[in-house]
C-alpha cells in the first residue's frame, strides 16, 4: 500500500507540474484541458454551467464540439483493456452524461 501511495502522490506532481507548463498545457485538445478542470467541480450543474460560461468562451469552443470530443475520447478508451483504464473510462462516460444534459443529445 505504501508503494501505491508513493506512485500515486509521484504521478499527481507530474500532472501539476505539466498543467503548470503553459506551453505544453495549451497544447492539449480542448476536451482533455476540460478533463482537468472538470474533475474538480462537485455537481452537475455547476459543471455545465462551467463549460457553457467559462471553459467554452475561453477556448473558443462550442459546447457541441466539445462534447463530441469527450464522446471520442470516451470511445477511444472504451476500446482498450478495462484494466488499468477502467476507472477513467467510466469518468469519461459520466462526464459525457453531465454535460449532455438538457441538450438534443440527451434524448
């Protein structure tokens, strides 16, 4: 258990420090830098509400656009091995649900 905590505390500062990197940060595609900022919001409809008055103006995406890019990156996870990516797939779907609500797509 010790060893677990250690890698899982060593791979969270390689996240921080590559998030902090502005240069490569950007770089990413929208839905991903969504991800990063999405997983930290508690409740539905402080996530959309995020994504439709903050995160989409500011990257100059639409809602729909990005919500098909999560869809993507949902199903390109989908089709790999449960083990070890499991976990996040099942991230990918609910925020793929939360922030369909109330859209044509939910129906």
């Amino acid at each position: 258990l010790a060893e677990v905590s250690r890698i899982t505390s060593m791979a969270q500062q390689m996240v921080k420090a590559f998030v902090a990197e502005e240069e490569l940060f950007n770089d990413l595609p929208a839905e991903v830098k969504f991800i990063e900022s999405a997983l930290s919001i508690k409740g539905g409809t402080a996530l959309r509400q995020f994504m439709l008055e903050e995160f989409c103006p500011n990257e100059n995406v639409d809602p729909a656009s990005l919500r098909e890019g999560l869809k993507r990156l949902y199903q390109q996870m989908f089709n790999m091995q449960i083990d070890p990516y499991g976990d996040l797939t099942m991230t990918l779907w609910n925020l793929c649900v939360a922030t369909s609500v109330g859209t044509d797509e939910a129906r």
